[in-house]
C-alpha cells in the first residue's frame, strides 16, 4: 500500500478518528443535557459514545483505503505524462542529427555538385546510411517500448562494440563535415544491463563530443575493465568545463546545454536522461574536464548481474 503524507495519514487513522469522534459526541450530548431534561441520561451517554467507537473506525478504513488508491492512480497518471513527454523529447533529440547527414548526401545530388562518377559511391553510401537509420529507429522504438512497461525491460550480459559502432556510422558524416579525427580504441568488451539503454546513452556522449570539438579536433573512444565494471570513455578535445557546469551536467535536474562550436543547439535532455537510465542499471556517468583541453566522459555499468 502507498505511504501517505503526515496529514491525510493523522486524518485517516481510525483509533484517532474514533476518539475524536467519541469525544465530539460526548460534548454534543452534554450540551444537550444542558438544556433538555432527559428522565435517563446514562442510555444517550452509552449511545453517544458506542455508535461513534463502531461506526467511524469501518468508515475510516474504508475511506482511508480509497485515499491511498486515488493518490497512487495520480501518481502513475503524473509519472505516465512526464515519461510521454521525455520519450517525444528525446525521440526528436536523437533524430534530428541522423536526418541532417542524410539531408547533407542528398543534397550534392540535387543541386548536380558532383559528377556522375560521384553519384554511385555517393548512393552507396546513402544507402548504407539509411540502413544505419532505419536500425537507430529500431532500437529507439524497442527502447522506448521498455521505458513505458519497465517490468518488461530484460537485462543480461551484452557485447558494447555494436553499439558503439553503429553510432560512429550514423553520424560519419557530421564527424568528416567538422574534419574531426576518431580515434577508436579497444571496445571488444561485455557489460551488463540492457543493450537498447547502452546505445542510447553513448549515442548522445558521442554526439556532444563531435558537437564541441571545434573543425579539425579531435575525439577518442575506447573502453577498460576496472573492478568488476566496464568503463567506456569518450573524450573531446573540445573546450572543456568549469566545475560549476560539470556540477551542472551531473545533476539529472538541470537540462543543462550549451551551443556547439558550430552553433548547434541541444535540449539538455539526453545526457540527463542518460544519467537516470544508468542509475536504474546499477551505473553512472561520470566526467573529467579542464578549461581549454577537453572533456571525458565515462560510462560505467556492472559485468554481472547484482
């Protein structure tokens, strides 16, 4: 049963409701008896305090059941309104960029930029893109179907590098627009929880690495195992934080976002939202920045089940 709070706990109680109920009685009858002549008072004093003592603690069980039912229904409506209004958040957060690379192959091909020896590398990368779109879309939807019946969500044992490549396909073309150099090292590794959380959180580290590293920076990607957790790093060579924005990015809170160094804009709900999917698979997220020389940020998750 659902916890209530200190008031509607106190005003459902039924001993407590009982004796003030006894006790109103009891004083409402005693003013009677003031100014009415009762010939005996003693059958109105056994009733005025025994119907009280048996009626009002079955009332307010029964009432005091209903709170407790209303006030969790409220809750769940207020939880489902919240989750509807992040999952259409992030749904639009996370696909903008993919569209934006596609939008930026075709359209050389539009406006006739390239020459016909181009078109058919340029389709076949088009084409591999889209494949790595319609696969992201898959997995967001999956995601987002866990994310409205957690009870559902599975966890296990799963391989990180899928993942972590397929978002550094999606967003090819964006890194190769910026002229930022990937350095990707060992990622062959196994983490526990659930794949679908993994490839959202690192989709939206990794985009925020490519969107404040400034044109011909640089990004690293690449994992390790430490005390029974695996740890994977992303690092920019963006310019970096104070500490009153990491304080900032670390709390769930906050939304906290910044333009990129091409001016790009972000809702601050990603990285938020990953932080909280990562608590609710015995993980976290963590950072590392210094002003001028960059960012790292680490995902941590268990390599067995608690």
């Amino acid at each position: 049963m659902k916890e209530l709070n200190k008031r509607d706990d106190l005003l459902t109680k039924p001993l407590w409701v009982a004796l003030i109920s006894i006790g109103a009685s009891a004083i409402s009858y005693g003013i009677i008896l003031l100014f009415v002549d009762v010939p005996d008072p003693r059958i109105g004093w056994v009733l005025s305090l025994s119907i009280p003592a048996f009626v009002a603690p079955s009332i307010t069980f029964i009432i005091r059941r209903y709170v407790v039912m209303i006030k969790k229904q409220n809750q769940e409506l207020e939880e489902l309104n919240a989750l509807n209004k992040k999952l259409f958040s992030l749904i639009s957060h996370d696909v903008r960029s993919p569209i934006a690379s596609l939008k930026s192959l075709i359209e050389p091909l539009r406006t006739g930029q390239i020459s016909l020896d181009e078109v058919q590398p340029l389709l076949d990368h088009l084409d591999a893109q889209t494949d790595e779109l319609l696969t992201f879309l898959n997995e967001l939807l999956v995601w987002s179907k866990d994310q409205l019946d957690p009870e559902d969500q599975k966890e296990g044992l799963f391989r990180i590098a899928p993942a972590i490549q397929r978002t550094i396909r999606l967003f090819d073309e964006h890194r190769k627009d910026k002229k930022i150099k990937l350095e990707l090292g060992t990622i062959d590794l196994q983490a526990y929880g659930q794949a679908e959380t993994f490839s959202f959180v690192f989709r939206n580290l990794y985009q925020n690495a490519l969107k404040f590293t400034q044109s011909g920076g640089q990004v690293t990607v690449h994992a390790a195992i430490e005390n029974g957790h695996c740890l994977v790093h992303i690092a920019d060579s963006g310019p970096g934080m104070s500490e009153e924005s990491m304080h900032k990015v670390l709390n769930p809170a906050e939304h906290y976002s910044t333009l990129g160094s091409n001016g790009e804009r972000g809702t601050g709900l990603g990285i938020s939202s990953s932080i909280n999917y990562l608590r609710d698979h015995r993980g976290e997220l963590r950072v590392k920045s210094e002003q001028g020389k960059g960012t790292t940020f680490t995902v941590v998750l268990p390599i067995a089940a608690a």
